[in-house]
C-alpha cells in the first residue's frame, strides 16, 4: 500500500500538508500521534474512503487473489461492534427486558466464523461460548468489544488497521490480544496496522512507526529509533506541564460551591441488590454504601457487572425499582424522578460516547450536561454558556468552541464529554473509562484535573478502569465485582 502526495479533494477533510507513506511486505506499523493530529484523516485516505484531488494511491495485496480494497483491508475503530444504527438501538434497548424474538443474540454475528482451529483460538481468547446465549444489548461494553475484534479477526484480511484495540479490555484479555496479533505478524501474511494516541501502546512486534502531527504526517521511522526520540521529548515535556497543571488544579480549588445538593450523608446504599437478564445473573446480593466524599474505583474483568451497577445508580435501569437501592438519601420508588436524580450526577462512559454522536457545535454538546439530555434543547443563559467555556478551557479544548461535533477527532470528544460531565458541579461523579482514547498529555492533564475536583469538599467520585495507572491518587475505596 502506498500514498504519494496525496491530497483529499474534500477541504473539511484534508490534511495540512500532501501525504507520502508506504508500507512494505513485512513490515508492521504504529500511526502514532496525540489527539487531533489527523491520525483518522490519513487512516481513511488509505482504505479509500476519501477521494483524491492530487496525488495517489497504490495497492498491492499478493499473494490475496484480488486486488480490492473492502475484500483486503479491514478497519476497527472503538465505535464499531456490529453496524453504527445498531450502536444507537444498543444503547436505546441495553436495559429494556422484554426478551424480544427480533433482538439478535451474539450467535447471530458469530455465525459466520468458519469451523475450524482460527475460530476455536478466537472463541477461547475472548471467552466467547458464555456469550453465545446473550442479547446482544446485554453484553458489556467489554464484551462487545471482544465480539467485534473475534469477528473482524476471523475474516482473514490482508491488511489489518485496529484504533486503540486494547482499550475496553481488561489485563488479562489485553496480554492475550498482544500475543495473539505479535503471533499473526510471525506466522501469517496478514500486516498490522495500530492507530494509537500513546507511545506506550506500541507493541514490540511494530517495526514501524509513522508519527501524525499538526495534520501532517511525518516520516516512517523503524521504532526503536521514535520510541529514543519521545524518550527524550518526554523528559523536556514533563516540566512545562507541571505549572499548567498546577493552575489548573489552583483554578478548580477555588470555584464557588452551589448549594442544590441532598442534605444525605449516604449518596449510594445497595442492600442485597440482585439484577438478572433472563437465567443470568450479573449481581447477586450486592452490598453497598456510598458516602458523601467519597472516591471509589469500581473494578472488574469484562462482564463482570459493572455496566450493569452504573445504570442502577444513574437511574436508567428499571429493575432498581424491585430492589432496595437508595440515592441521595431516598429509596427507589418513593416518588423522586429520574431527571430529580440526574441533575445530581456528571456521568461519562464508552456507551454514551458511542451514542452521543451530534452534528453540533461542541459548546452545544457541553451545555447539554446543565439539562441531562442528548443534544441541546434549551438555549442556555449567558452566565451558563460562559461555564461551559471555563470547563472547556480546563480540558483544553477552548479553541474548538464552534466546531462541529462530529468533525472532532474521537480524543477531543471524549474531552468534550469530560467537560460536559463536569460543568453542572455535579454532587456526585461517574467516570466510566474516561480516558479511552487520550494522548498521554491529556491523560495526564485529565487525571489531575479529576484529583483537584476530588479534593473539593463533598464531591464524590465512582470511577471505573482496567488500568490502575489511570486511577487517580485521591482514590479512598475500590469495589471489584467478579463474574457470576
């Protein structure tokens, strides 16, 4: 496959500079770059998605026996398991419990592996016969995500471009992947091509990495040579980032606190909690008590529950009413309204990222948190616009106030989601998976920004992650679910 000075004919989709890039039989390659560097944008001139103005694009797939592209290449990003309109009726039935003969089940997707040792190797990998019985609106977002990878893997592609493949997974499904994509790039013709935002992602069996930047893309270097050169970028980097963070951390002390809160010492009380899908059970008599101020990490392998719990706490979850569940001091059912109960909590996770895809301005999308809705409705008063902007500059996305939604690059939506969780002050913050998709920078910068707003008096935290690195150090509990 090769690029040579090409230029998309599409302006909103184009590339600061014409783009050169090659990739040789044998090689395996990183495109590497922090978020909104235009990493996607090079992405889809290869596969073909947009058409050239200049330059050109070559394929050579042998020994495949044709020379199409959408038979040779196969292209994962986070938001796709089994079809974009599918993703918005996941997320529309994941907590409806009709069982439902026109909701497919797992095995419907699955069908289609072909018999034999590739399939046996997916399924053991993924652990996916357990899943086979499940809804597909059932499954975690982990699961999902195993669903998805064990499909496209199945397909015997030529060219294999994952974004980010671990992220979603746990530790122990993670190392597996590793080592099943550092088997296929010994043992098979297959080439694999990894779209990450962080050097510390890149596998050892890369040979390659092409570093993404300013929507330009620079030269392929072999990686050893680019992980020496971030290794010295870093050091110089780390002590300019040290007084940004500082003031921000100073910036979130000193906000004024509101005075709309539960008057409850208990923000969260499960006693004996049991929710189940069918003949499955995801938890079994769950204790539980959350207080105000406090910082708990919810931990797990995928499936574990942990989707599951979210949804009881953020209210979106009808079998809460059977159980014995308080919020902010008052029990499910006793006539409080799920918005009574949103407009106490920020929320953010994958599902709702995969979901909240809004031809919008990204201002529009963070004001949408002050109302709990999907999208903007109510225009918002000045002085509530001009707090959207302050949590916007403190994730750093300022600049991108009046840009659409959809033309950010997933790192910068996520940040836009973060400062929507954020921008109500909320009592209580859920934080699923809140860095997927982030460059280290803005891990770093998020995490601290996360740290200073535990540190306010009587916020509450519940964040959930399958990297204890991004936990952050103001943790004061953890919870880990195990699979049922």
């Amino acid at each position: 496959m090769k690029l040579s000075e090409a230029v998309a004919r599409n302006p909103f989709v184009r590339l600061d500079a014409p783009a050169s890039v090659d990739f040789l039989s044998g090689e395996h390659i990183a495109i590497v770059g922090p978020n909104g560097a235009g990493k996607s944008l090079l992405v889809e001139m290869l596969t073909g998605k947009y058409l050239l103005r200049e330059g050109s694009l070559e394929y050579d797939f042998r020994p495949a026996p044709t020379n199409y592209a959408y038979k040779n290449i196969k292209y994962i990003t986070f938001r796709d398991t089994y079809g974009t309109s599918d993703f918005y009726y996941c997320y529309q039935m994941r907590w409806n419990q009709t069982e439902q003969d026109d909701v497919p089940e797992v095995a419907d997707f699955l069908d289609a592996i072909p018999e034999g040792a590739l399939r046996d190797r997916l399924f053991a990998l993924f652990d996916i016969e357990p899943m086979l019985r499940k809804k597909v609106v059932h499954l975690s977002s982990g699961e999902l995500r195993k669903m998805e990878l064990a499909h496209v893997l199945s397909s015997s592609p030529r060219i294999l471009i994952m974004d980010n493949p671990f992220i979603g997974l746990d530790a122990a499904v993670r190392r597996q992947l590793y080592e099943l994509l550092d088997e296929l790039s010994r043992t098979s013709d297959l080439q694999i091509v990894l779209v990450l935002s962080m050097m510390e992602d890149v596998p050892d069996f890369i040979t390659h990495v092409i570093p993404v930047d300013g929507c330009r893309v620079g030269e392929k270097m072999p990686l050893h040579s680019y992980r020496e050169k971030c290794e010295k970028e870093d050091a110089a980097r780390r002590a300019a980032e040290e007084a940004l963070f500082a003031s921000l951390e100073k910036r979130i002390a000193e906000l004024p606190y509101k005075n709309e809160n539960y008057v409850s010492e208990e923000i969260i009380s499960f006693n004996k909690v049991n929710i189940s899908y069918g003949e499955r059970t995801i938890l079994k008599d769950l204790d539980w008590t959350v207080r105000r101020g406090d910082v708990w990490a919810l931990r797990g392998e995928n499936g574990s529950g942990k989707s599951t719990l979210l949804s009881l706490v953020c209210a979106d979850n009808p079998q809460s009413y059977a159980c014995d569940i308080s919020l902010f001091g008052r029990k499910r059912g006793s006539g409080e309204s799920i918005w009574e109960i949103k407009k106490h909590i920020g929320y953010v996770s994958p599902e709702m990222h995969r979901a909240y895809m809004k031809d919008m301005p990204a201002i529009e999308i963070v004001a949408s948190g002050l109302f709990d809705t999907i999208g903007l409705y109510l225009r918002p008063h000045p002085d509530s616009l001009a707090v959207c902007e302050w949590w916007m500059d403190i994730f750093g996305i300022a600049s991108l106030r009046d840009k659409s939604f959809m033309q950010l690059s997933s790192g910068e939506q996520r940040l836009c989601l973060l400062a929507r969780a954020f921008v109500k002050d909320p009592e209580l913050l859920i934080l699923d998976e809140p860095l997927h998709g982030l460059d280290t920078f803005n891990r770093r910068r998020v995490k601290r920004v996360i740290e200073a707003f535990c540190r306010r008096k009587d916020k509450t935290l519940i964040m959930v992650t399958h990297y204890s690195e991004e936990l952050p150090a103001t943790i004061t509990n953890t919870l880990v679910l195990k699979k049922n």
